[in-house]
C-alpha cells in the first residue's frame, strides 16, 4: 500500500513540477516573451554545467552549447503541448502591458481605429503561422527560436538582427513597466512620504523614492542562478494581467459609472502613434517557434493561432471600448490610473498593475544572462560567474530604473517601442523569412500578399517611430523647462 502511495505521490509531484514548468512558458506578452524561453533554457543548461562543476570535470555542457545553439533544451524537454494548452500559451505571452493603453489608443485615434486594433490582430494572426510554415520549410530540421529562423534565412548576419531586435524589445518593454510601476504606486501609498536627508537625493520625489524601494526589492531575483525557483512568478504575471481585465469589467457593470462618453470616429493625425501602441499589443512572435517546437502535433499550430488572436483582439477590443466609453477624453494612457480611488477594484487593479514588473525582472534578463554566461572563460568558478552575472544584472536594472524616471512618459515609450522594434518582429521578418526560406514553393499571390505585409509593416514602423519621437521629445523638452 505504501509504495502505491509514493508512485502516486510521485506521479503527482511530476505533474506538478512539468505544470510549474510550462506555467513558466506563458510569462511574457510582448516583449519579454523571449525571456521565458531564455529562462527554461537557462535553467537546463546551468544545472547541466553546475553538475559538471561539482564533479570537477571539463564542462562540456558549454561546448555542446556552443556549438549546437538551443539543442539545450531539444535534450531536455520533448513536444508535450496539446492544442488548448498551446493555445493558453499563446494567450499568455499576448496578454501584458499593451492591455492598459487600448482605451487610451481608441479615445485619441477615433472608433474606427478599431478597424486597425483587428486588422493588425488578423495580420499578426498570418504572420504567425508564417513562422510554423518557416519551420516546416527549414532543410536542416533544427530551428527551433526566432533567432534560428533569422539564421536560416540570411545566416549569421540574419541571427544577429534578429537577436539585437529581441534584447531592445526587452529592455524598451521593461523600462515601460518601470513607468508603469512608477505611476501607479503612489495610488496606492497616496499618504506616504519618503523623505532621506542627504543632499544628493535633495531632489528627488518621494513618488520616486517609492519607485527606487521597490525596483531594489527586485534586485536579488537578479542574482538567483537556478530561475526554475521563481517560476512561480511567471504564473503570478498571468494572473495579474486577468485581474487587470476582470477589474475594468466589473466597474463598468457595478462601479456606478454610467459608460456614456461618446467616442469620436477618427483622428488621423494621431494614426502613427496609435498604431505602436496596437502594434505592441500583439507582440509575442519571438517565442511562437518555441511554442510551435513544444507542440505534440504541429499541424495545428495554424489553428492556435488563430484561436488565440481572435480571443485576445476581442479582449483588447472590449478593453478598449469599455476603457473609452466609461472615461472619455480623461481616459489616461494606463487605464488604472482613471479608474475610481474609492473602489476596491480599483485598489485590486492597481496592485495587479504594480506587481506585474515585479514578475518579469529576473525572467526578463534570462536571455542576457545566457549570452552573458556563454561569454565567460570555462575555467571561472561557480561562485564567480554568480557574481559577475549578478552584477551585470543589477547595473542593467539601475540603468533601466534612471531611463524610467528621466523619461516617465508611458504611452511614448510604449508607442516607440511597437513603432520601432514590434511592427518589425510582428509583421515584417516573419514575411521576410518566409518569402527568403520557402522561395520557389509559394505562389504569386502569396508573395504578393506578403510583400505587402512587409510594406504597410515598414510605414507603420517608420511614420509611428517618427510621431511617438517628436511627442516624446516634446515631452521631455516641457518636463524639463517646468
């Protein structure tokens, strides 16, 4: 009886460690993306060279890395996801940041912006299963990240953009939940007053010193070298950004705010800035092989995608409708910010909202701790690539911390983060791959469709770098002179 009950428990604590695991999988929308990937093959590959260490052997492990790119985490892991289990995947990596600036984009773009919010869902919708058809096509059978796609089709030089595109997405999206943290926090602590007498700090706010406080409990989550422990907080990110959606959707039904805002039909002038925003609502491609890669049947993956895109446009869309109608033009560029004080869904959202950045630190940085650590001679212990990693990890966070608090402009930055790096992962590499690896198999309207996609994508990027540009240098121009 006994040793039923352990192969039971046994079997029970597998299902919950492989639970954690693809829980950690679902981490990022936007951006950060990337970093869950990075964080599972961080985790497999530096237990893999932790037991090499501790047995004082030549670490092979990081040969075998080097050489054979993400083959890390081919070894360790093997395609599980069912089709609904990679469809909350998906799901998961969408839903994030761009949720709270939907209501903002609609109100200031016009109703009909709406049209562009689902049109760029469907694009993003086909572009995405462009990346499955991609991987299909690869001759060599091992692409198994965007980067590697990147290197299928244009080499080293391809890997590289590919890469250098994905880390500035990252760090964009996290000086952008730095903003985000900076602005709601006080909400919360309106009465606190933070005031440490010495005269470097003579003019600094205590809505940024509460912002300081906060970044720097984050910071030892920077120095874990084992990230599976904080998986939890991936699971965390998920949750925080359903309440953000559960919150604005009761207030709209019971908060006692009468949702009668008329919404005007369009402003084109205020297109291009928009389009970042909506843009960077739909970026998560960077990890979609990763998903495609994890699933039992890949023939589906098509229809992943297009199951999660049309749930999370309708969630963007409500969002951004309910957001509008019940605020109207003093809807802010984060939605929690205009919702009612006294509320307490309003306090729910809001630390729903602060403790979001607080879930993505240390997954974010996964994917610059690899390269970091890839980078450092094998002969260096253990102890002092922890420090170094460390380091490095907290200087970032500091640099993003001073970014954040010299330019507090979130809709700016959000917006320049879609225009400039989102719009290119989203919408034109994939089309780009896909015309340069499967070329020769598609037909002509198929390039011609795609041709244009890579076109409107390239406008999109350069009109909306352009305005979010000038809007944010104004800003910074006006914050200064003030």
């Amino acid at each position: 009886m006994s040793g039923a009950n352990a192969k039971s428990e046994k079997a029970n604590n597998s299902w919950w460690s492989r639970f954690a695991f693809e829980r950690t999988s679902m981490q990022c929308n936007q951006v950060a993306s990337e970093s869950v990937h990075g964080a599972r093959l961080a985790a497999a590959e530096l237990a893999g060279c932790a037991a090499c260490e501790e047995e004082s052997k030549l670490c092979e492990c990081r040969e075998v890395n080097r050489l054979a790119g993400y083959e890390t985490e081919q070894h360790h892991s093997k395609p599980n996801s069912s089709f609904a289990h990679s469809v909350i995947n998906m799901i998961g990596m969408l839903i994030g940041l761009g949720q709270l600036s939907t209501a903002y984009a609609l109100e200031n773009g016009g109703w009909a912006t709406a049209f562009l919010l689902v049109g760029l869902g469907l694009v993003c919708a086909y572009t995405a299963h462009v990346l499955g058809r991609c991987l299909d096509a690869d001759p060599s059978g091992g692409a198994k990240s965007y980067q590697d796609l990147g290197a299928v089709a244009f080499g080293s030089k391809g890997r590289n953009l590919a890469a250098a595109f994905i880390y500035l997405e990252i760090f964009l999206a996290l000086v952008a939940y730095t903003i985000s943290l900076n602005d709601n926090l006080p909400l919360l602590f309106p009465s606190a007053h933070l005031h440490l007498h010495l005269p470097w700090l003579r003019h600094v706010s205590p809505r940024q010193l509460l912002t300081v406080a906060a970044v720097m409990l984050a910071v030892p989550s920077l120095w874990l070298r084992d990230l599976s422990s904080i998986s939890f907080l991936s699971f965390a990110g998920i949750l925080t950004s359903l309440l953000i959606f559960a919150t604005v959707g009761w207030t709209a039904a019971f908060g006692g705010i009468r949702a009668d805002h008329v919404i005007p039909a369009l402003r084109v002038g205020k297109i291009p800035a928009i389009s970042g925003l909506y843009a960077f609502s739909y970026a998560g491609h960077i990890v979609f092989p990763n998903i495609y890669t994890a699933m039992k049947d890949p023939s589906k993956f098509t229809k992943v995608s297009i199951t999660s895109f049309t749930i999370v446009t309708i969630l963007y869309t409500a969002l951004a409708f309910t957001g509008a109608k019940l605020f109207g033009p003093g809807v802010s560029s984060q939605i929690t910010l205009g919702m009612p004080p006294h509320l307490a869904a309003t306090k729910i959202a809001l630390w729903a909202t602060v403790l979001t950045p607080m879930t993505k630190y240390a997954l974010e940085f996964a994917p610059f701790a690899i390269q970091l650590e890839r980078s450092l001679p094998s002969s260096m212990s253990s102890r002092t690539r922890m420090l170094v990693r460390g380091a490095v990890g907290s200087a970032l966070l500091i640099l993003i911390l001073l970014l954040a608090l010299s330019v507090p402009y979130f809709e700016y930055v959000l917006s320049l983060t879609g225009s400039l790096v989102s719009v290119g992962i989203s919408l034109v590499f994939p089309c780009v791959f896909y015309l340069k690896i499967c070329r020769g198999s598609v037909s002509r309207s198929i390039v011609v469709l795609n041709a244009a996609i890579i076109i409107v994508g390239i406008v999109l990027g350069v009109v909306g770098t352009i305005s979010s540009s000038k809007s944010l240098i104004l800003s910074i121009q006006k914050g200064c002179s003030s």
